[in-house]
C-alpha cells in the first residue's frame, strides 16, 4: 500500500466490500477509516460531504450511487 495511513483508502474500501455484500469486511475498513483520520469526517455522510468538492451533478450523482451507498451499507448514518 503506498499510504497505509490514508484514511480515504479504507472508506474506499469499505464502500466496495459493502457493494459487494461484504458487509463484515466494510465495517472493520470503515472503522480503520475513523480511527485514521483524526478528526470526524468518516462518522456520518453529512460529515463526509463537508469536506468533498463534489463539482457538477453528474459528478454528485456518482458519488451517491457509489460511494455513498456503499458506504451507508457499511454502517455509516447520514447524520
């Protein structure tokens, strides 16, 4: 892993495993994901995309059906 202490990277991950029905592996990735990142921004979607230039719609639109949805299966609340 070239940056094992990314934060960004097990949010990715967890958002996949969960798209794929992973459900035990995208809990332990998006909890590395909060304890990495120092501050709150993996603790809910509303958190999250605080902090996110999303830039255009079609782009915003991705994120909710990928990451996002990956990411609310995982464990992570809106609020």
């Amino acid at each position: 892993m070239a940056d094992p202490e990314n934060p960004r990277r097990y949010a990715l991950l967890a958002s996949a495993y969960a798209l794929r029905g992973q459900t035990n592996h995208a809990a332990a990735e998006l909890a590395e994901a909060r304890r990495l990142s120092g501050d709150n921004r993996y603790s809910s979607i509303a958190s999250l995309k605080v902090g996110l230039q999303l830039g255009v719609p079609k782009v915003r639109a991705l994120f909710e059906t990928t990451l996002f949805a990956g990411l609310r299966k995982a464990g992570m609340p809106e609020e």
